[in-house]
C-alpha cells in the first residue's frame, strides 16, 4: 500500500508546515503532495515556497499563488498584498504563476483529481454547503483539467475546512489548511492510501489529520518581521476565525463539525 499525504494553504507560516512535515516524516510517508496557496497572510511565504519545492512531489496551483505574483497588479488599495509580494524573490514569483492547474493520478483502481478551488478556475469558490450542481461541477473535465479520464474521487482545498462526501460513487473531500485551518486552527492535512498508478481494485483509505504546533510563536515572528495585517492574523491561527468575518463581524461560514 502507498501512502500519499496531502497539504495545502500553508499561507506563510512556516511554524505550522515544519510541524506537519515533522509528522508526515515520523509516520514515515515520503511522498507529499502541495494543492496550493504557499504565500499571503503569514510573513514567511519565501521560506515556505522553497521548503515546499524541496519536499513536496507535487505543487499545484493556488488563488494566491496565481494573483499575489501578477505583475498587472498594483496593490495601491491594499499595500499588504504589496508586503507579502515583495517578501517573494522573482524566481518564486514565476515559479508559482507557472504551477499545473490540477494533478491526475490512479490509485488501487480509482481515478483521483486534485485542485485547489474548483474545476473552472483557482478563483472560483465553492464552499462545503454546496448544491447538487456544484457538488456534480467538480467531477467534470472543463478547460482548466483537460479532457483526461473524469475522476471518481476529487481532493481540493481553498475554504480551509477539511471535510468528506459520498455520492453515488463519487468521493469529494477537502485537505484543511497547514497554516490557516479555520474553526479549529490546528494544521490539518489528509492522508491517501491505496496502491498508486493501479488500474486494479485494491483497498483505499482517506485519512484527516490534525497536528498541534505553536502558534503563538508564529504570531510572534510575524510581528518581529513587521508582517501586515497581524490583527487578523492573530484572529485566524488563534482563533480560527476567517479575516473577512472577523473585520466585518459576522457569523463564521465554515464547517462547523469537527473531521
């Protein structure tokens, strides 16, 4: 049996990827796969786009990833988008603007897909409480995926609340966030096991995991670094409450049951 581990919306902050690629290692999984948003938010998106492309197998693309590098943005209503861009070398910028869209991969007999937002666009959003149409949409080959065999299991990210669905023989399932994991702030990723690059049924398992690290520590570098936004910051790897919510003040719209 392979076993694949899946991270995602590290954000930054470096604290929590070390902590969960320390646990990734100690349940001895060497292959680790990235579904997206290395930077923005948390002070350290440098640090952490080098450590990903140091240990992940696969790095797929982000909405922050795509955005926070485009040299037609100025950031002029925003100067922290400026900060988090700025802290990036040019070489990281390009190497994330140019990252696949989406990984396609069999495993013990079953085809599996991985994005990060949607199969239309990284900046397309679709929450846990989505419709039927929406649930179907992720299943599809659209211009972004290509026209390779559709998927029976699809993994994304983007919403940082980790959760699992079943529909009539098709799997979808969210991997959390490594460093910006809302409700419960604790890291989460997602382990896959199964037997890889098989066209024959085998046994297959999807494993949520939760990693405890300090954040408080991360807080603390991000304001010694002089980061943006550390009001907010605080708020989601604290709190877990989301940014938009905590300045607007409305009630939290991620998944509230537990994984």
């Amino acid at each position: 049996m392979d076993r694949i581990a899946l991270i995602s919306d590290v954000h930054g902050n470096l604290t929590a990827l070390e902590a969960v690629l320390d646990d990734i290692a100690d349940r001895g999984i060497q292959r680790v796969f990235n579904l997206g948003d290395y930077v923005g938010k948390g002070p350290r998106g440098q640090a952490v786009v080098d450590r990903c492309r140091d240990a992940c197998e696969v790095n797929i693309l982000g909405n922050w990833d795509d955005a926070l590098p485009d040299p037609e943005n100025s950031y002029d209503d925003r100067p922290s988008l400026k900060w988090w861009r700025d802290e990036l070398r040019e070489d990281q910028r390009t190497w994330l603007r140019g990252l696949p869209f989406c990984h396609d991969f069999l495993l013990s007999g079953r085809q599996v897909r991985l994005f990060h937002a949607s199969a239309t666009s990284v900046h397309d959003r679709i929450w846990f409480d989505h419709d039927e149409a929406q649930f179907a949409s992720f299943f599809e080959n659209t211009p972004a995926t290509g026209d390779g065999p559709p998927p029976s299991i699809v993994g994304y990210a983007d919403i940082h609340d980790a959760f699992y669905e079943e529909d009539r023989g098709r799997t979808l399932f969210n991997t959390g966030s490594v460093g910006n994991s809302l409700g419960d702030p604790t890291p989460g990723y997602v382990i896959l096991e199964g037997v890889l690059d098989s066209p024959e049924q085998a046994p297959f398992s999807i494993q949520f995991v939760r990693v405890p690290y300090d954040a408080h520590a991360e807080l603390a570098i991000a304001r010694e670094l002089g980061a943006p936004e550390l009001d907010a910051y605080e708020a989601e790897i604290i709190h877990g409450i989301y940014r938009t919510t905590f300045w607007a003040g409305r009630e939290p719209r991620y998944h509230r049951t537990p994984v």
